[in-house]
C-alpha cells in the first residue's frame, strides 16, 4: 500500500481542498489550442495480449456475477470492451476499458459507445485496465484520461509485474488504485501485489499466479483464500452438493426400508412362533 506521507499529508489528517491551476502562462500557451490527436482511440487500433486479456476479463465478470447473486444486486452492470467517450467536440478522444462496473443496469440495446454528454451515458462506477504493450504510456496517461472520464475507482493491472519472469523496472508493480476524491483529486492509494479493496464492488481484489498467466479474483475479505467462485464453479458446486445430499437421503432410505423389513420379518417370525405354539395348546388365551 502506498505510504500517504507520499502524498504529504498524514492519516486521519486534514488537507485543503485541490485543483488543477495553471498560472503564468505565455500569451502563446494561454491561446493554444488543445491537441486532442494523442489520446485518438481509433476503432482499429490494436491492442496487444488480447487473447490472455479476454481470459482474465471472462473470469472476472463471471465471478462478479456470482457476488451479485450472493449479494442480491438486481441494479447493477458489469461489461466489457464498450469504449467510453467524454468530450463532445472529440469523440474518438476515449478509454476502452477492458471491464467496467455502472451503477445502475442500462436499458437494452447497449450503445456502440458511451458518450457521457447524452443523457443516461454515465461513467463507470470502477474501470480495469489490463496492461499490455507500452506499459509506460499506460501507467501515465490511463490515470489521466480516467480522471477526466470522471471514474471513481480505477486498477491498472499489469500481468508481467505480476509474474515476474524477468527484471523489471522498479515503477512496475501488479496493481495499481487510483480512487477520485471528493474534490476531483486522483490519487494512487494503491501500488503493490498485496489484495486490495475496490469500494465499488465492497470486495477485494487479488492477483492469482496458478496458471501460466497472472489473473485476478474477487475476494469477500482482505484474505485471498476467501475467493468467490465463478458462476460456473458455484452451479458445480452447488450440483455437487445436491448429489451429495441425494446420496445421503438415498442412503437413508435404503436403511429405513432395511430396518423396517427386518421389523417385518422378526414380526412374522413372532407370529409363526405363537401359531406353533397355539396348535400345541401351549399358549393360553385371556381369561384361562
């Protein structure tokens, strides 16, 4: 976790509020016109790691389905790979969020993209950003473009710090947190490998290195070990259960008509006995 000495104040401290101001500019600078042109999201630009990207997301929005179910959430959304776009005047100036969370369920059909300046078209509550490729560019302009997207909550999840194949540069880390403040303020409250939780979801996140690629899951507390499952190891478990809870009435029914059989053969055997002993003469009847 981040130390907040880093950002100059203390826990439990006060600050004063903040914003981006920009003074003593040159007549040249304050005139400018903004380029936009760098942050250009293309509909065919390509995106390196897509297959092990698609992987990591699939699972997720599987578990996050599964926490919705145990939760009893109904007004709620999660998706995938839908871009999403904040200035009017530019509208390939976007993030593509490899998983988003919304606050509310929309309305079928779901847009080509999400224009936040039409009415409905929200930003995400939390947004994931796998890292792939130029994971410098991603480090320093995804925190950028979310905070004026106006994301609360965003991870950047960075699967080769993650697995640690070969030396890195000591920037890189699994996962980073950046959580908007109440006065617009984007800060990194989160730069590490350990589990961390995500407000939106009022869950963890952890980072799993089992197979050959670093994933993540959500987990109900801060331990790793208390995983929520995928929506398909749930119904697997929950068949294995039931399977189970038929063997064990199947069993018991096949004791209860053991026993009752044998209630029925010692009755008969009584009966016999007594007929036996009644045509000897040798049981006596009431009143003898």
């Amino acid at each position: 976790m981040v130390s907040p000495k880093r950002f100059g104040f203390l826990l439990n401290a006060r600050r004063p509020p903040r914003a981006l101001v920009l003074r003593d500019l040159s007549p040249e600078e304050a005139s400018a016109a903004i380029d936009w042109s760098g942050w250009y999201l293309p509909d065919d630009a390509e995106r390196p790691g897509k297959a092990e990207r698609a992987g990591v997301v699939r699972l997720l929005l599987s578990v996050m389905a599964q926490l919705a179910r145990e939760r009893g959430w109904s007004d709620w959304y999660a998706g995938a790979d839908h871009p999403f776009a904040w200035v009017r005047a530019e509208p390939l100036v976007r993030v593509l969020p490899d998983l988003y969370v919304l606050d509310h369920r929309p309305l079928p059909p779901l847009p080509r993209q999400w224009q936040t300046w039409l009415p409905g078209h929200r930003p995400p509550r939390f947004a994931l950003e796998i890292v792939a490729g130029d994971w410098r560019r991603a480090y320093e302009e995804a925190p950028a473009k979310y905070w004026q997207l106006g994301c609360p909550e965003l991870l950047l999840f960075d699967p080769e710090a993650a697995a640690a194949r070969a030396p890195l540069a000591e920037e890189r880390v699994p996962l980073q947190l950046y959580r908007r403040d109440p006065d617009g303020t984007y800060l990194r409250v989160h730069a590490g490998a350990d589990p961390l939780r995500i407000e939106a979801l009022d869950a963890h996140i952890v980072v799993l290195k089992d197979g050959p690629y670093p994933t993540l899951r959500v987990a109900r507390t801060s331990r790793a070990t208390d995983l929520v499952p995928a929506e398909e190891e749930a119904l697997r478990a929950e068949g294995e259960a039931r399977a189970l809870e038929q063997r064990a009435r199947a069993a018991e029914q096949r004791a209860r008509a053991a026993a009752e059989a044998r209630v029925r053969e010692l009755e008969a055997r009584v009966r016999d006995l007594e007929a036996r002993l009644s045509d000897r003469g040798e049981v006596s009847g009431p009143g003898r």
